[in-house]
C-alpha cells in the first residue's frame, strides 16, 4: 500500500504521469485473470488521467492531492467513462456529468485511473452480486474482499490506487475495508455529496474514501466534505479540521463500549483484538465507558425493509428508455420494460425489488415500511442517548473474519447477517470507520469500528490514529 505523503514524495522526485504509469502498469500486471485475478477495475480512464497528470507536471494544478492516483467505485459518474453500478442493466452507459465528488477529487488534483467493480447497484456484502464478476481479497485471494465497496478496498489493499471512493449504505465501506485491511471511512449523512451517486436507498446512502491510513482518510475527507447545492440532503455547515485535529492526544476522551456488540456470534480472535484496542486506548488515558444500544438487534430487519423499500422506487428508472440497453424482445411498452428489467437485473437486485415493494403495498405498508421507519427512530434514539455519556464508541465491524468466495451466495439471510455491526449507524446517520487491528490466527485481517456521533468526525479519526499507532 502506498500512503499519499508517500505518492506526493514521488510525483515531486518524478513525476504524476510516471507514477500514474506505474499504477496502471500493476493493474495490468496483477488485476486481470492473467495476473492475480482480483478483478477490482471495471474501466480505466486513461486519457483523462494523463490529462490531469500533465496538469500537475507543469505546475498549473496543485492542491492536497496533486498527483495522486486515485479510484471511483462504479455507481459514481464520470463523464466519458462507462457507469455500470456493476449492473448489466446499465452496460454502455455514458453519464453527462461528474459526480461532485469527482470534481472535488479533481480540484485538489487527484489522477482518477478508472471506475471500480462493486455489487451490483451497491447491494450485497460480499462483491460477489456483480454481474461482471466477484473481486478477489488481496490479502487471501480465496476470500471475499466483503461489499458491496469489495473492489474499492481490493485496490487499496493491492496498491492499485493510493486511495479510492466507496459508498456505504449498510456497511458497504466499513465492511470490505475490515475485511481487506484498509481504513475506511463513513461519513455523517449529509457530510459528503451525494449528487452523481447512482441511488440505491437514498435516506441511507453515503460516500466516502478508503485509504492506507488513518492521516489519509482525515485528507480525503477534508476534499470531499462540505455543501452542495446540486444535492439537497448536504449538511451547510463548516467542515472542521480534520488533518489538524490528529495532532491532538487521546487522553481524557471518553470511548463508549457498546454492550450489544459483543454478545454471541462474535468471533474470538476479533473480540481478542478489540479488547486489545480498548485496553491500548485506556492506556493513553482514555476513559472506556460501558453504553447501551438496546435497539441493535432490530437494525437488520428494519434496514433490510427500509433499504428495499427505497431501493425498490429508486431503481423504477431502470427500464430501458433513458439509461442502458434495451430488450430486443419485447413488442409493447410494458412487455419491453418488463424483459428489460428481466434480462438486465441480478437475481439479488430483483429479489430486493420484490421485498422493497411488498413492503411498501398497500395493507402491508403499517406493519413493515412504517414499522422500521419507528424502529430507525428508536435505534437513533439509542445512539443520541449513548452520545451523551461517550465522545466515540468502540466495537467490531463484522462477526466473523473474511469468509470464503461461494461461502454465503446460496442463503441472503447469511449474507444479511453479515451487516449486524453496521447497519444502525446507517440508520442513525452518524459517522464510523474502519481501522485495521491485527489479524485472525489463519493471518486474516480485522478492523475495529470506530463511530463517532453527527458530524464527530474529527474526533473519531483521533481515535482512529491512535489505535492506528497502537498496532505499530
Ligand atoms: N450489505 C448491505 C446490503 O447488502 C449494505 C450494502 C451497502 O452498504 N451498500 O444492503
């Protein structure tokens, strides 16, 4: 992995456009099935790159991320390179505008390489959900690399990109960076701009970076934050400082232990290896404070209602008019719609679609969209309440280590379960993140979540740096 101090030190010794070369050369080299199979880029943007990268070379473009190689996970647009959202419903699809956090990216002279492989419009939790091919784990090339993010950590894991962009809905950037070995963050709802997304549950959705270390998340997300008037659901309010905040110590920060998330179904040596994180925190002079979420256990059934409900009206634009290919076979307006939707979707996206409208049916609506709509209040309820005994919480960010390709495909409720750790922040809105903390015993890596409350970023990456430089 490659950490941006490290790529800027070697734009400034050479320059971007060799160090963009050198990038694209080592996914020639290891991405594809000649190399080690890890599929994680679905298109590179080659010209656009190298356009960039001789606007740093000549000095007219600088900024945090001057010449720094950078990849955009494929359900954010760019302009002249296919998006997919991993969807073959959207095949050939050429978006007219950059998502904005492309542009911002841009602006502080990032040299985006191309467009990355994730589940299929972001849904699943394992990148096997793609309909261009699952993405193989970097650090054991056997397993998952997690999802729906899964190709955006495998690029950061295997130094195909310094760093990359990933959304997280339930988890989708939390996930795969544990799973991986990365840092990766989400931010509070709101924080990030959502315009150029490709929606999946739009009250839920967020972007945000993964990177190879904690002081490169705080500089990606110092781009990437702040108000956008192309996305209404921006928070207009002043993005703190995030790489400044890592200066200051830890000491007399109260860290909150969530009970809820270490009961059964925990792994061992992920348990093992938070439990050392909170022992190293109280050691700088943290204060570890035990909370309650008491509404945790109902997160997986009220997201899973709620996401498919709002996935279920966002992907109705699908249909064969405006976006992608089109069915050949169908002879009416609705029969062409119909086989559009058919041949295009996955069998997980067409399963969600199903959940997502039953639960919005009229007679069904009160006992299950309604429902999880007042289960996301309690369980932000419970967030708000632990918030005012603890600056950040601490807990895992899955149950179990990266599990094998083809482990879970055969049974989603498996699969949903993965999410247990994640989802309530989703539904909350407040921030978290990832950050790498050892290993399994089989050599398998773990993160630990941090999570910060509304806008706490700039604490919560504190937190995160020191249990980065615990693992040193
Ligand atoms: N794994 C969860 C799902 O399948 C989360 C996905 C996401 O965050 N995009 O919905």
């Amino acid at each position: 992995m490659v950490t941006i101090e490290a790529a800027k030190a070697a734009v400034k010794a050479g320059s971007a456009t060799e160090l963009a070369e050198q990038h694209y050369g080592l996914i020639a080299a290891e991405d594809g099935a000649n190399g080690k199979g890890i599929n994680s880029f679905l298109a590179l943007s080659r010209d656009r790159a190298l356009a960039q990268a001789a606007r740093v070379d000549s000095g007219e473009l600088t900024g945090p991320l001057a010449g720094v190689p950078i990849g955009i996970k494929d359900v954010l647009t760019m302009i002249g390179v296919p998006a997919t959202a991993g969807s073959k419903i959207l095949q050939g699809y050429m978006p007219p505008y950059d998502a904005t956090a492309v542009t911002k990216l841009e602006a502080a002279g990032a040299v985006l390489l191309g467009k990355i492989n994730c589940d299929e419009f972001a849904m699943g939790s394992s990148n096997e959900n793609s309909a261009y091919g699952p993405v193989k784990n970097p650090r054991a090339l056997d397993r998952v690399p997690g999802g729906s993010s899964g190709g955006s950590a495998a690029a950061v894991a295997a130094g195909f990109a310094v760093a990359t962009l990933g959304t997280d809905t339930g988890g989708s950037i939390r996930q795969p960076a544990a799973f991986c070995g990365v840092v990766g963050l989400l931010p509070t709802y709101g924080r990030v701009s959502r315009y150029g997304l490709i929606a999946f549950a739009s009250s839920l959705d967020r972007v945000g970076p993964f990177t190879a270390n904690v002081a490169d998340a705080a500089t990606m997300l110092s781009v990437l934050a702040g108000k956008d008037p192309l996305d209404a659901t921006s928070a207009d309010r002043p993005v703190d400082d995030y790489v400044g905040a890592l200066a200051k110590p830890v000491a007399g920060l109260r860290v909150g232990v969530p009970e809820e998330y270490f009961g059964e179904g925990l792994d061992d040596d992920i348990r093992i290896a938070i439990e050392k994180v909170l022992d190293g925190l109280k050691a700088q002079g943290c204060i570890l404070v035990k909370v309650s979420l008491p509404h945790t256990k109902y997160g997986i059934p009220a997201y899973y209602v709620l996401a498919t409900a709002e996935a279920s009206a966002n992907l109705q634009r699908m249909d064969g008019v405006r976006f992608g290919p089109r069915s050949k076979d169908g002879n009416t307006l609705s029969s062409m719609y119909r086989k559009t939707r058919e041949e295009g979707f996955g069998p997980e996206v067409k399963r969600r679609i199903l959940l997502g409208t039953y639960a919005l049916s009229a007679g069904y609506y009160d006992a299950y969209y309604r429902k999880a709509q007042q289960i996301r209040t309690l369980v932000t309820r419970d967030f708000l309440q632990a918030y005012e005994q603890c600056d950040v919480m601490i807990g895992p960010v899955t149950p179990t280590p990266p599990f094998k390709l083809g482990e879970k495909t055969d049974d989603p409720l498996q699969m949903y379960l993965a999410d247990v750790y994640s989802v309530a922040a989703s539904l909350a809105g407040i921030c978290g993140m990832s950050v790498p903390c050892g290993t399994t015993r089989d050599g398998l890596p773990i993160g630990v979540q941090v999570m910060g409350p509304h806008f706490g970023e700039a604490t919560m990456l504190r937190v995160g740096l020191a249990v980065e430089a615990m693992q040193a």
